[in-house]
C-alpha cells in the first residue's frame, strides 16, 4: 500500500505517510485549493517556499477553461503551472451539481450548461477519469451525486446507489490508465456519511474497491458542526485503516483537529485564502482582523510567533493600510500566512499524535486559539 | 554634487551615477510607483528581486492614508514596507488639484477636502517639506501649482510665479531639516516648460536655487508626444548639467529613449504596471495582449529573451488562463516582468551611452519593438 500509518492516538488521530508520485506526504495534512490551477493570489514560487506538498485543483473548472486539450498540450497541469508536489483533482461531481445551469443528472451521467458560456457538456464516470489522466494529476476522485442538505433517507439513498455505481464504472477506466503508465492514486468518492443506514453500506462498498484512498464528501454542506464529526467518526470507524481519508472542504483550525480527531489524513478548503482576502488573520492566539482600528499603529507582525517571511518582513500596520487601499499586494501577503498558519497546524497536530498527547495538544491550541473557527 | 556624469551623447542623452543616501543610483533610471507605500500588486521582496534600487511614493496620499504620524511612528517609510532603496517623494501637488474636492490655492498654499472622507486639509510649501522630512523619504520634491493643458500664457506666468515663490520658502525647510541630520535629497519642481517665454525664466531660477536634483513637472498633461519632446530637449538645454533632472510621469519604454534624449535622467510612471494588470505585456519584440486568441496555447515565456522568473516559470497559455479567470496572482506576475522589462530598457538604454552608440540603439531598439508605446 502506498499509505502507512505511523501513530494512532486512541481518539482516532492517525500519523500518517502516503507514498506519492511527487514524493512522500506526511499527514494528517492540509491542502491549499488551486481551483483553477492557481492557489488564490499565490504563484508555484510561492508554494514551494511554503513547502506545500499537496494541492487541490478542480477538474470540473480546468475542463471547462482553459480546457483539456491546453493543458495536456502544455505537458499536464504540473508544468501548465509549474509545481512539482502533488495535486489532487476534485472530480467536479459538486460544481457540477452547485455551478452550471440546466444540469439533468441520469443514470449513465451528468448533462449541463458551463457557467461561463452556457455551452453544452455531458460528463460520465468516464469521462471524468479520462479528463484526470489528462489533466496528468496524481490524485484522482470519481464523480458523485451529492445529495442536497438535508435529504430525506430515499432520496439520499437513490444518489448514493447512483454514486456507487458510477464508482465501479470508473475502475476499469483507472486501470486502462494505469495499464498505460499513469501512476495516479485513485480516491473514489464516498457518499451517505450522514445516514445511519446508508453509511454501512457505502463504506463496505468502498472498502471491496480498488482504490488508494477514500475522498469522503457529502460532509459541510449545511449541517452543524457536532453532526459532522459525530457522523464523520461514524463513518470512518467503518472504513478500512490502510487508505488515506481525505475530508473534503475542510476546514478552518479548529477543524483540523477535529477531522484528525475523527481519523482523517488530508483536508482542503479555500477557507485561509478567502478570509486573507476579508483582512482576517489566523494566529496562535486566535483570530482578528487585521483592519481593526486597533491595529493602526501595531507595528508587531501580525503572528510573534510565525516564521513566515510575511511576519519576519511586514507590520499589522502596513498590512491593514494596503488593505485599506485595497492594494493588490496584500491579498498575497495575507493568504500566504494563513496558508503558513494551516501548514502549521497540521505539523503540530501531527507531532501531538506522534508524541501520544493529541489530546492534551488540542486543548493546549484550543485554549489559546479560542472561540474562532 | 551627489550627481555625476559619466557618459554624453551629443543628441544630450547622459550616463550618470547619482549617489543616494541609500547607495549609488545609475541613469537613466526608471522608477516604479509605490504612491501608497506599495507597487501596485508587488511585495518588497518582488522590488529586492527586481534589483529596483528607487522607486516614487506620494506625499499626498501618505499623508492623508495611513497618515504622517503612523509612518514616523513605524520608524519612517522605508521600514513601514520594508524597502531599503531611495525612494523619491511626489510632494502632492498635482494629486491635490486632480484628486481632492474644493481645493482652493492660494499664495500661502493649498487648502483641500480630502477624496477619501472629505476632511479638510492644507498643505503649505514648507508643511510638504515636512512631510517628506517625517516620511524620511530619500529625495524631496516641493509643492507646485501645476497649471491645466492647455494654459494661457498669463495663467501659466501666475502658477510659474507662485510655484518659484514656494520653491523659495521650500528651502529654509529643508536647510533646517539638514541640519537636523536628514541627507535627502532636494528635487524642487520646474513648471513652465510648454511655455517658451517663461521658459528661461524658470530654469534660471531653478539653476540659481540651492538643490540636489530638478522635478520636471508640467509635461505629459495632454499635450502630444512630439510637443514633449520639441519642449523637454528646450527646456533641459537651459538647466545646469550637474543635476540630475527627475521627469515626472514618464513613461512607455519608447519614451525612456526619447526622454533619455532630451537629457532626462529619472523617470516614474504607473504605466507598465497599469497596462500589465489588463494583460499587456513588453517585451523586445513589441507589446502584445496575453489574453489574445492566439496565444491559448502557446507555451513559450511571455518574452523569450528575458531573464525574470516569469518567464523562466510561466507561458502565455498559463497566464493568459489566469487573467481569463481574474486569479490575483497574474496582476502580480505581469506587473513584476513589465518593470523588469524596464529596468531592462533603462540598463539598454545606459549601456548605449557609454558605449557611444545611443542612436544606433535606440534605432534598433525601436525597429524591434514597433510602433506600441
């Protein structure tokens, strides 16, 4: 298996190594979203000096514009825009379904209208590998219904069966990849989390495929926190401990230690980007807004204990002033620590788990972080 | 004199090497605009990368935004964005009369609302001093009356009048600010060159007054290029030769050469940044528009003879892509090659001076780059 677990705390935290083909990536980790091949306001220099190992990209968007054809042209998404780590392809079953106009979903796939120029497309669980192996990413998911929140138990389980079946149609195009060369990791999509009944069902599903790892949607669309990682713990006490369990969508900090806590290894969202954007500034002692009148003439950095080259360079006041003039500099400035900031959580979270006191670090980062997401 | 010559083409083009307070400075020089304390889109670290060794900021608008106290307080400009190059002061004259609401000018000085929360304000020509001295920026520029274009004759003679007068009381400020201990350095402003008859007069002036270098203002107002040019090389030919003359608000990487040629030695302008951030880009070849049809799949570097990590990184393809998409990491990709291509036109445009081969190159320059500006 290319996945090891390293440490587990009896919570369910799980220390983990996965072999990729851009090398090894420790988890529990955190993935920057680069949705349309660009982590928001960040370029691949950027990312490296991050040391961000692993991204998110969406195939749905990259399909869509600049298209398949351009970037396999360009030499595949890697050198499309230049980064070596691994990225990982939403398969774009949920843009799909939240996005474009005029989608009709059937059993063979999806039909819908591009939310740029009401262009026609259809997508199939086939398709949407071959757009992957194109796309030349090393993570592949399958396409998925995703079931609105709430839904009633038949309409959920009508979409998971849809969903289940769409995954095994996708196997055999995997393994044609594969055949061919691709060295991508599959993550079929696992859907139902948040129905007792449909959750057995769909982990013993996914636990007899083939597969890599397991991308577990239908989670953070509307329900509360306490039912997310109460159903979440659910769901992965159901699957098998040997693939990486990538949480789809999270999180904030908070939620990094909650979704380790409920055993999973790989998480994204646009959620430190697109606060950066707003001014709002992650730290170890909380969060705050880096526009406050209070911080006019704040000339610490904005976190005293961050390594960044952000905190080593700029002043709480310069930055809340170039966001004040809206300068376009500091979108780039402000997404970048938080993005230092998740990494940073993630090496904690995971040095607590290896150390055997993830508990006792969560309340520690707790305590101090505070009420903030 | 902090300014020497070191080169002369006899069309009055000049190599020089100006020593700053913050190092020795080559011309002809470009200068980016950081008028809020920020290159538009660009970091200080972008600046160091560029080897941009001056750049212009704007009294007008650091006074009224973060305001003076907060930059003095933060131990002065250079250290509130971290820059260590010579940064040059637009004294804030032109700003008030094209920005500010009610502005009423008087002989004392200018009396105005602010454009961001209508406060009132007025900046003297001693108080503008002043603020650059607590901005503790590198070179000091003074207030002037900048008068419209066209202007006729008797009005341009009033502005002309009171801009000599306040270049006059400029100076005891700045005589009492050396003494102090500040080593800025002084670039009073020349108004008057459109005008042949007052013309003379302000150049005498201006040579007669105790300064370290010349502010040539009241060009590129609406007048037509060849009305410049005929105008800058008559008014440069009455200025002493031992001072290096600043040309505020230029340009294109064409008018670094035709300002070159009419003895200018400094230049500033918003322009490669302005046009990058709509997709165009310079390079050697001409100007061309990234997010054009024809360059969707084109993977070569925006300019394949250039050196900055743009185009050692990124194709036209990628960019084009990310401008399509409005990502925020192009403003900043594009903004920092078009300043690197300027930088490259200034070091050109040098080394031509030196060599004694100035129209030759320009010729050759220009038979490459074509007709765009």
């Amino acid at each position: 298996m290319a996945f090891r677990v390293e440490a587990r705390d009896p919570c369910g935290a799980r220390a983990g190594l996965l072999e990729t083909p851009r090398g090894p990536l420790p988890t529990p980790v955190f993935m920057p979203v680069a949705t349309q091949a660009s982590v928001k306001a960040l370029d691949a220099d950027d990312l490296r000096r991050l040391s961000a190992r692993a991204i998110l990209a969406n195939s749905y968007h990259l399909y869509l514009r600049p298209g398949v054809e351009t970037i396999k042209e360009a030499g595949g998404l890697h050198r499309f825009m230049d980064y070596d780590g691994f990225i990982l392809t939403d398969s774009g079953g949920f843009q799909v379904l939240s996005l474009s106009d005029l989608r009709e979903v059937d059993d063979e796939g999806v039909t819908f209208r591009s939310h740029l120029d009401g262009s026609e497309h259809r997508l199939t669980p086939e398709s949407v590998i071959g757009v992957q192996a194109a796309l030349g990413s090393d993570g592949w998911t399958t396409l998925d219904e995703c079931p609105p929140y709430p839904c009633a138990e038949p309409a959920a389980r009508q979409a998971l069966e849809r969903t289940m079946r769409w995954l095994d149609r996708s196997v055999p195009v995997v393994e044609a990849a594969r055949a061919a060369g691709a060295r991508s990791l599959f993550f079929p999509l696992l859907q139902g989390g948040l129905h007792p009944g449909l959750r057995r069902r769909s982990a013993e599903h996914h636990n007899a495929c083939p597969a890599d790892g397991i991308a577990i949607g239908g989670f953070m669309v509307g329900e509360d926190k306490a039912t997310t990682w109460r159903e979440l713990a659910a769901t992965t006490a159901l699957l098998r401990e040997d693939r990486p369990r990538y949480l789809m969508g999270v999180g904030t900090p908070r939620d990094l230690w909650d979704a380790a806590a409920c055993g999973a290894d790989m998480m994204d969202c646009v959620y430190p980007t697109r606060v950066a954007r707003s001014g709002s500034v992650m730290t170890r002692g909380g969060r705050f807004t880096v526009t406050n009148g209070r911080y006019r003439r704040d000339f610490k950095p904005l976190d005293p204990e961050c390594s960044c080259f952000v905190c080593a360079r700029y002043s709480r006041a310069y930055l809340g002033h170039l966001l004040r003039c809206e300068e376009l500099a500091v979108y780039r400035l402000l997404s970048y620590h938080n993005l230092h900031f998740m990494a940073d959580v993630a090496a904690v979270v995971r040095a607590a788990i290896v150390a055997g006191r993830f508990p006792a670090a969560r309340a520690e980062f707790l305590a101090r972080y505070g009420d903030g997401p």
